[in-house]
C-alpha cells in the first residue's frame, strides 16, 4: 500500500498541481497520495495486532492460480474466437480439467450453457456479443 | 395528502404489465442471488446492469431493486438450512436460524424471516417516501463546500461502522477514490494515470471493479469450498410458526425494521452492520439471553427484519442527494446515469414517475418476495442441490459476458481480473474492500466539490467552516475520527458490543 502510494505521488510530478483558488489535474491526487501513505504508515506500525501471512491458509491457491489463467485466456480470445466458443472451452476447463467431472456431463454443461445464454443475450435482450471467423 | 396522491400516481406506473413482469423477474433473480454462495447482490446487480441498457429507465431500475432487496430476503435461506450465509447481511441469522433448524424448526425460522421482512421492507418503504423528497428540498441549499463535506464525512462514517479497522477501511477508500482519478480531468483535461491505454480515457467503470472484488474473488476464496450439504426441504404444511413464536417475534421485527431503516439512511455497509447492531440489541433486551446462539426465533427475526429495511434506508440518500451509502446504491446511480438521468435533490421534481413508480414498486415487490419465500421455498431449495463444481464456472462465465456487454470492450475484462486478483489478496489479509467500489463512484464528485469550492473561496479553506451546514459536517467528522482515537475508545463501546469492533 505504501508503494502504491508512492508510485502515485511519483507519477503525480507529471501532473499540474495549480494554485488554491486554481487547483490543477494533479491536486486532488497529490492528497490522496500523501493520504494513503500516512494512512499505510498506520497499519505497518500497527500490523503487530495482525495475522501473519503463514497464519492464514492457502490451501486454495493451486486452483485460484488454475480460475485465473482460464479467466485471462478467456479474456484473450473473446474477440478472436467469439462469445460461444471462448464459454464453451472455459467451462470444458474449469469443469472437465479443473473440476475432473465426467466428459458427457461436462460437454453438455459447456455446449448447453454457451448456446442458452447466446440466445438470452442476443435474441432476448439485444445484447452484442462477438463472434468468431466462423460465425460462431 | 400530496405524498399520498403521489403514491397513488406510483402505483398506476407500478401496476401496469410491464412494471409487474420486470419486478418480478428482479425478485426472482434476487432470491436466486441471495440464495447462492458466489454471488451477492452487489455483482448480481452488476451483472444485470447492461441488460437493463434497452430498457425504459423505470423499469431498469425497478428490475435492479428487485435484485436488491430480493437477495436480502434470499439469503435467508441459505443461512437457515444450511449455515451458509449467500450474502454477507445474512450472517447472524446463520447463528439461530441454523440452530432451529437442527432442532427439526426450519419452517417457523423460514416463515419468520420472511414475515420479518416483507413487515420491515413495507415499513422503511413508507420512511423512503416521506423522507427522500424533504431531504432533497433540504439538500437544494447545498453547494460545493457541502457536498465535499458531506462526502467526507460518508467515507469517514463507513470506514468507522465498519467490521474490520479502521484503518484498513480507510486505505481502501483511499486506492478507490485514487482509481477514480485515473482519465480525463473534467475541469482541466488533462490525461491522468492512463499509461497510454485509450480506454482508460473515460476512467475505470464501476461495473468491471465491483464484479472483480466481489464476484470473482468470492469465487477464489471458495475455490477448495465444494459444500457438500444437502439441504433440508420443509413443507408448506411445517412453515406455520406457532402462537409463541408470533409474539417472540412482533417486538424485534419492530426493532429491527426501524434501526434498519436509520442505519440504512447512514453510508457504509448497512444491510451488514443492521444487522449485526440488531441482533447485539436483541440479546442484551432479551430476558434470556442464554438462549442466543441455540435456537432463539428473536434472533432471525431481528436481523433479517433490519437487513431488509437498511436495504430501503439505503435508497434515501442514493434518491434524495444523488449520494450513494454504499457500493450497491453507487452501481444503481451508474445505472441511472447511464440512462441521462441526473442523480441529485432535483431528481424527485424532475423526475416524478421515476420516483414514485420506485416507490409504489417496493409495496409490490415485497408482497411478491412474501409469496416466493413462503409457498415456493421448495423448488428454491433444489436449486440448492446444484453441484457448486458446476454453478461456480457458470458464475465466472456471467462475470466475463456481464462485464464485456456493458461497454462491449475487453479492457473491462482485463480490469476485472486485476479487480479480482486484488479483491482475493485483500479478502484474504483482512481488508473489506466495498470502499474500494465506493470511493470509486465518489472520487469525481469529491474533486469537483472541492476543487470549485476553492475556486469559489478565491483559495481559502475557511469556506468549509464558514457555511453552517459544512461546518456542521465537518465537527461531525472531528467527532467521528476522535471517537476512534484511543483516549476516546471507551466511549464507542457500543461498537464492540454490537460485534462491530474486530480489533
């Protein structure tokens, strides 16, 4: 926290502070800057009365790093393969890899999933979703 | 007489087909959100916010209160049955409710929880009608010095009825109000924190943000959590709760639902502390206060009564100052502006159909809640059944198409992963991080009221003191920050009576 704050403050210098009657682009975020670190500064001096970091269990966090990576790959071929494909290879991964369940259920999760909510979204509630080369 | 010839317009809105069909669909999904681990009502709102884009602004906003205080009453349920809050305000009703439930009382816990709550949510309504349009003719003398104080003083207030630090909370507002900042200045024009990304010109939307922190770090911390509780499925037949349990239950709905509504009307979580403050308030006026913890219907029928009139608090400010208490009523203004509406004391004046028909749609949408909590509990509680290794992908996919639709720009995506990754690591070393969606919303009102009240003060600070109601906000946040000072802790005692002081 205390080096966002100063991270903020350093890219705050390219910014023009005004004047009080004139206040400019970088005077509210200078505050705001100086706020969080003095406010930083308070919790390390006070971090004795805290868990430590072994104390708290990260049991999940092989899965959490496996949910991230489908989430950002998802992310990466939503506009280059289209909504329907891009839903069905990440509920093929979070359920067939991730959850180890079944194929047949799992093909009929991710195959019945991303057609219901096409068809919500776009015929339904004429949202605009992409598709991919193959009109999918 | 006029607010009631107003309400009378409301309900002609409230009434027609459509209003009707979109309140209860929010309802339903509501229940649903409120229901399920995964998905609170705040990235259900969210979710729901770019189908809303099409749609008359009444209705849009209609379907998203729905939402809202269906997921109050939802998440009962769940907290009853299974000891698993699906929301966070539903945690103390976990305690007895779960208790009744394995002394084979479900149904009487159910129906009073439901009772409680559709009593609490047509009683705050009432509050909500007679109190945003006099607090918005009030809040017609604010100027900038006012509402920068005013703003102020909302951060102070949540960071101090918080469940975690202070501290803590205040940090968290801090890096909201500071995302806030990143795009266009509006009074200068200056590019500001982009780092070259175009889209970040407009700012970072609420909606990528909250859906992260909320939403998809929900689902990481629970990500080992694979429940494997089968709930129980009471009958309609043993939902009647006895004579008993009725007159138990009348004085701590009353309670509840009026310090709901008060607290409600106050910034921070307040679905959450409500109902934390109302069940501290029940065991210490209880004569038997031994029975808390075991199986007291007091104890459901206190907190989920203010829960659910804190939902409707909440409104009060949101409606009357254009100010949200929290990040639910910050995504509904989005929603609001979103459809050219100005949110602000002129809203009601101008915008009369929306205000009323609102209104008229709360009385409604709780006599819906009523019967969907009560008769269908049943086919509720076999959504239930559900594997959660099946639901919780199908939740990440809603994350991933509910944030993309609403600018149809996968920047947001990206955005919501960062947000999710942030939320996870935060939730996970003590932070709440609702500030963060807060400050958010917050942080241009915030500039601008300041920067113009300088401007408007010649570079002075002296106007913030010299405006009686400014000063007035201000000595309330000299007040609030003395208060969590040390000398001074003994004097907010009531705050670690009411299980709100974790440190």
């Amino acid at each position: 926290m205390l080096l966002l704050a100063l991270f903020v403050l350093w890219q705050n210098l390219s910014y023009p502070l005004g004047n009080l009657a004139e206040p400019g682009a970088g005077f509210v975020p200078l505050f705001l800057g100086l706020a969080l670190a003095a406010v930083s500064m308070v919790i390390i001096f006070g971090g004795g009365s805290s868990r430590s970091l072994k104390v708290i269990g990260w049991a999940e966090a092989p899965r959490v790093v496996l949910i991230l990576a489908a989430f950002a790959g998802a992310a990466f071929a939503l506009e280059r393969v289209g909504y329907r494909l891009t839903i069905f290879g990440l509920l093929v991964f979070l359920i067939g890899v991730v959850e180890r369940k079944p194929v047949i259920p799992t093909a009929t999760a991710a195959i019945g999933f991303s057609a219901l909510t096409y068809f919500v979204f776009v015929h339904l509630l004429e949202v605009q979703l992409p598709r991919g080369p193959w009109g999918l | 007489m006029e607010a009631l010839q107003n309400l009378l317009h409301g309900f002609a809105i409230g009434l027609t087909p459509s209003i009707l069909v979109y309140a209860f669909i929010g309802c339903v999904i509501g229940t649903l959100v409120g229901m399920l681990p995964g998905v609170g009502p705040l990235a259900g709102i969210s979710l729901l916010l770019p189908a809303t884009f099409g749609l008359n602004p009444v209705v849009g906003i209609i379907l998203l209160a729905g939402v809202y205080y269906g997921a109050m009453y939802g998440g009962s349920t769940t907290s009853i049955l299974m000891r698993i809050p699906g929301e966070a305000a539903s945690v103390m009703t976990c305690v007895d409710g779960y208790a009744m439930t394995q002394q084979g009382r479900a149904g009487p816990a159910l129906a009073i929880a439901a009772i409680g709550s559709f009593v609490a949510g047509t009683v705050s309504t009432v509050g909500l009608m007679f109190l945003a349009p006099a607090l918005a003719e009030f809040a017609l003398r604010f100027g900038p010095p006012e509402y920068a104080a005013l703003l102020l003083f909302g951060i102070f207030m949540l960071a101090y009825m918080s469940t975690s630090s202070m501290s803590k909370m205040l940090a968290m507002a801090v890096v909201g109000l500071l995302l806030g900042m990143i795009g266009i200045d509006a009074m200068t024009g200056h590019t500001r924190f982009t780092f070259g990304v175009v889209s970040l010109g407009d700012g970072v939307g609420i909606v990528p943000v909250v859906v992260g922190l909320f939403g998809l770090s929900e689902i990481l911390l629970t990500a080992t959590d694979n429940a494997k509780a089968r709930p129980a499925k009471p009958s309609l037949s043993q939902l009647m709760p006895t004579r008993q349990d009725l007159l138990e239950s009348v004085a701590p709905i009353a309670r509840g639902s009026l310090l709901g509504f008060l607290i409600g009307t106050i910034p921070g979580s307040a679905h959450v502390i409500s109902s934390f403050i109302s069940y501290g308030v029940e065991k210490k006026l209880s004569a038997h206060p031994e029975r808390f913890g075991k199986g007291a219907i007091e104890g459901v029928a206190g907190p989920e009564s203010a829960n659910n009139a804190a939902a409707t608090g909440a409104f009060v400010p949101m409606l009357a100052l254009g100010i949200p208490t929290g990040p639910i009523t910050a995504v509904m203004l989005a929603a609001l502006i979103v459809h050219g509406i100005t949110p602000g004391p002129t809203l009601i004046q101008e915008q009369p159909t929306l205000f009323w028909g609102f209104v008229a749609s709360m009385y409604i949408g709780n006599v819906v809640l009523l019967i969907l909590n009560l008769p269908m509990i049943g086919l509720f509680v076999n959504l239930l059944r559900i594997p959660y290794s099946y639901l919780y992908p199908c939740i990440i996919c809603f994350c991933l198409v509910g944030v993309y639709c609403v600018q149809n720009n996968v920047v947001d995506v990206w955005i919501t992963l960062v947000a999710g990754i942030a939320g996870y690591g935060l939730r996970k070393l003590g932070y709440d991080v609702a500030p963060i969606a807060l400050g958010l919303v917050l942080a241009p009102m915030l500039e601008l009221s300041v920067r113009q009240s300088l401007a408007m003060s010649a570079g002075t600070y002296s106007i913030f003191i010299e405006r009686p109601i400014a000063l007035t906000l201000i000595l309330a946040l000299a007040l609030l920050i003395a208060l969590a000072t040390r000398p001074f802790r003994s004097l907010s005692g009531w705050r670690k009576s009411a299980g709100l002081m974790s440190e």
